[in-house]
C-alpha cells in the first residue's frame, strides 16, 4: 500500500451538493435510461442514503444510536467484519488466536494505515478504544465486562486478557459496535462529548467532510486507504428526510439512491412495481430490531405490576401489525426477536388483547374511574415524530381510554427524546426501537441488567428495572461455555422478565430498504448497510 501526505478536504457548498443530487435525478429518470450491471465494480459516483432520523453523534464509542449505524463504520473501522454465517473475516485485523479456556484474545494488527489525520494506526489505538468501550459504550459495559486487561504487545499485536470466558466475544468486533478511535485525539478528554464524535477522524475508507443539521453529512473517499482500489465510490450523502412524503419523493426522483426509513408502509407495494428500484426485506443478521413500550418504574403507577399487566392486556398487538405495520412486521411477546433464531423462545407467556381483564387489573389495583371516566394519567413518547413509533403512540392512546387511563402524546426530535428517556428520565411510557444485536448478553442484557442502571446512558436499563435473580441469570449466562444450558438460562430469563413486565415487547417490524438497482453490494454479509461501505458501487 502506498500512503501520502493527508490532504485537505473541500467541503462542497450547500449549492453544489443539491446540484449534485439534482444532476443524478435527471440521469436516472430520462426517457430510456439504462444500465448493464458489471461483474466488475465500478469506481467513482456518489449514492445519498436516507436514514430518516438524525443520529446525535457519528462515531459510537459512547453512544448506540440506531440512526449512527449506517455512519460510524464508514469513517471508524472496528477489528474483524462477519460473513452471513457470522464467521470473523479480517479488517483492522489481520489474524486473531483464542485460547482454549477463553482468557485471552490475541490479535494481529494491519500494517500501514493511517489515521484520516496522516498518524500510523497502532496497537495503542486498540487498547485505548476497547477500554474506552467498556467503560462508556451502553453496550460495552456487558461486552466487555469480563476483560481484565489489554496489552499491547508490540506497534501491530494486542492480546486481550478476561477474568471469566465470554463466549459472544469474537463476535463483537464490528465497526458499528466496536469503532476504534484515535488515542491521540481522545486520550485525556471526556470521550462521550469528544468533538470528534461529531466530526470523525478514522482509519475507514470514507473521511468526513461536513454535517449540516438537518440536512445531511457528507463523507468523501479517503485516497490513502489501505484497501487497495477502495472505495468504489467518490461520496457518500447521508440525508435526513424526516417528512414521509418528501422520504417517497426522493427515492422515486433518484434525489437519494437508497432509503432505509421513513418511507409509508402504503407506498412499498407500489414501489415495488417500479422497474428502476429495488425493494429489499431481508433482516440484518447482526442486529434485529424489536419495537417495544418501556415502562418507566419510577412512576408510582407503573412501578405496579398489575397496572403493567393491564395495559398489556388493553394493547392489541395483531391490530398494531396489521393496521399500523400493514403486515411487514411479525408480533413479538419476548424480548427476544425470531429474527434471532437460537435464542428466540415462542413459550414465554402472552398478554392476550383483553380489555375486560384490563379494567379487572386496574380495579384491583386500586385505581377507580373518576368522575371524568379516567382513572389516572400517563404521558406517552414515541422515539420518532412520524411512521409507526408514532402511530403507535396515538394507538396507546385511543386504546389505553377504553379502559380508562388518560394519555397523552408527545412528539420531539430523536435527540430530545433520548434526553428526554435516558437523562431527564422524564417520562411515563416510551415507544422505541432496540436492536437485539447477535447475542442477548451484548443485546438484550443491557436493557434489564440492574447494573447497566446509569441516569444520562442512552439505550440501557431505562425502566429502572431490578430483579436479582434475572441479574444471575443474565450474569451466568454471559460465562456459560456450553450451548445448551446457555440456552435454557435465556429462556428463563425470558419468561420472568415477560413477567415482570418491564417493558411490553410489540413488534419485530421487517428491514426494508429501497434503492436504485444501479447501487450494488449494499447489503453484505451479516452488517448489511453498517459495514465500512467500500465495497458499494454504482453499475454503469
């Protein structure tokens, strides 16, 4: 690999950049536009992605914003990516050893690279990031719970030294779940708020050029990346297109190349007959998506479980999928999405829509309907501003009066509302999406695990649930070895939580991305769209 001096990045003008959209619209819908796809990639061209919401940060050594996903990898590589049977291929690793009893993780370092800033990439780096995860990462904080130390054993070697086997490990080195940072611009600073969370400096085959709030980000190809020939593509736009109308617009008039929110459920079957697009529903074997209510159990109501039960009862999970999702969801009774299929229980028990039983629960509860018809309130806040978390908060609503409890719904911005849940820690019932990742113990434990607790931590325990023996069972299944009792630990962690009932488990909505056919490799092996991006390329 040849390597030169970092060169400065021009950051295109606001006008420029919608030139440059507005030029691949025209292209793409001129009265006999064409393409023969080749075997071989294309170089050059530019593909604006739209992810809806607006991620509050790009880099996720501190954060697990599902919006961040498609960026962070892009700039910040992590240690190895995965195939579709979720077996370790190299990528800021070339090689990697684990020891029979699990304890120690070996890892040869790839040669060459540079950071986006001209410094070599070392071992240093590694040990610093891996650290860093554990101790700010929502996630990492299980991940890597177990690693005792890390130690860097010359410029290109780091071994891993873990004080129990954690059996999900070598799983967890994606670029999305486990970027590596420069040591040299985070060392010393408080790295939640690190301003390179906001403007990247990576090793990745895209450097970062601008972030217009509201709009867009725009990343560029790093010319000295290691990857010989890649990227493919010249830029990459991530566009935030919010309003559903303006989402369908973009990808019909080729405004974007691929979108992956934000478009109505109405629009897919139509759009699926559009000869120039591609539909693609396929789910991320990475990272399944669950949407779920949470419970916030500091709330004298909520924190009683009859009151909980009540309003499972009062929800009827089939209507959400069929009025609400249009069937491009499956209904889900477990924290644990079918989607991931080793660990998925269809045994835990099921809060059949019921809402004679719901108004019995709430009179035994101690709650009477007042004068008003109502029995008490609760405010309702859905993660988004539009589509289905929306839709189905104004559902809670209108269903949860029927048995006689007031709601009232709320709307803000991504960012807000994280604030709002994990900081403020001001609200009754939030409707979210949560990611499953490719285990439970770095996934799902985060979200009931008492220790993963923390006012101001995004996407962790946010009910402020607490049962002992779940902690056990969690805690004993992130160290189990063997398969079988692993397994039978997550199903009756499954059961007790459902429960207990700290969060009500809605839906696993389908992944659909919509793109034009000329953009290829999207969707590759088990990151799909979270993977570095390098391999995208337009055909000609």
């Amino acid at each position: 690999m040849t390597t030169s001096k970092s060169r400065g990045v021009l950051a295109p003008t606001r006008r420029a950049f919608l030139l440059s959209t507005a030029a691949l619209a025209v292209i793409s819908t001129l009265p006999g536009f064409a393409f023969a796809q080749s075997a071989t990639p294309t170089p050059g061209g530019s593909v604006a992605i739209n992810i809806g919401t607006e991620p509050p940060v790009l880099v996720l050594i501190a954060h697990t914003a599902g919006a961040a996903y498609y960026v962070s990898g892009k700039t910040n590589e992590g240690l190895l990516t995965y195939d579709e049977n979720f077996e370790p291929q190299p990528l800021l690793a070339t090689s990697w050893e684990v020891a029979e009893d699990g304890l120690r993780y070996a890892f040869k370092l790839r040669e060459g690279v540079k950071w986006h800033d001209g410094t070599d990439f070392t071992a240093d780096d590694v040990a610093f990031s891996i650290l860093a995860l554990k101790e700010h990462h929502p996630r990492g904080r299980a991940t890597f719970a177990s690693v005792e130390a890390v130690n860097v054993l010359g410029p290109h070697e780091v071994e891993l030294i873990l004080s129990k086997p954690a059996p999900f490990l070598l799983t967890a080195f994606a670029s999305f779940e486990a970027p590596i940072v420069p040591k040299h611009l985070y060392e010393g600073t408080n790295i939640p708020e690190n301003p390179h969370n906001f403007a990247p400096v990576g090793t990745g085959p895209f450097t970062f050029v601008e972030w217009v709030r509201g709009s867009h980000v725009i990343l560029k190809k790093n010319e000295n990346y290691w990857g010989e020939g890649k990227p493919y593509l010249d830029q990459l736009i991530i566009r935030f297109i919010v309003d559903p109308a303006a989402a369908v617009a973009a990808i019909e008039s080729g405004e974007v190349q691929v979108s992956v929110a934000n478009v109505p459920l109405t629009d897919i079957e139509r759009l699926k007959a559009n000869p120039n697009l591609v539909v693609d529903t396929r789910p991320a074997p990475y990272s399944p998506s669950i949407a779920r209510a949470e419970f916030n159990l500091e709330n004298p109501y909520l924190a009683d479980v009859k009151v909980r039960h009540a309003i499972a009862h009062a929800i009827d999970k089939d209507f959400i999928v069929n009025t609400i999702y249009l069937g491009y969801a499956t209904r889900l009774d477990g924290p644990v999405s079918p989607d991931l299929a080793r660990f998925y229980n269809p045994d835990v028990p099921k809060y059949e829509f019921d809402p004679a039983k719901a108004e019995a629960l709430l009179d035994e509860a101690g709650y009477p309907r007042g004068a008003d018809g109502f029995r008490f309130k609760l405010f309702v806040d859905p993660t988004q501003p539009s589509g289905p978390p929306k839709q189905t908060g104004e559902y809670f609503v209108q269903a949860l009066a029927k048995v006689g409890i007031q709601v009232e719904l709320r709307t803000q911005d991504f960012a807000t509302f994280v604030k709002r849940i994990f900081t403020d820690r001001d609200f009754d019932i939030a409707i979210e999406g949560m990611s499953n990742l490719y285990d439970p113990t770095v996934g799902i434990q985060r979200l009931y695990w008492s220790k993963n607790f923390k006012v101001g931590l995004p996407f962790s325990n946010g009910s402020k649930y607490e049962n002992p023996e779940v902690d056990r069972l969690l805690e004993t299944a992130a160290v189990e070895i063997d398969p079988a009792k692993r397994l039978q630990l997550f199903n009756d962690f499954q059961r007790i939580v459902v429960e207990d009932l700290p969060t009500l488990d809605i839906v696993t909505p389908a992944s659909i991305t919509i793109s034009d056919k000329r953009v290829q490799n999207l969707k590759l092996g088990a990151e799909h769209l979270w993977t570095n991006g390098a391999d995208i390329y337009l055909a000609s």
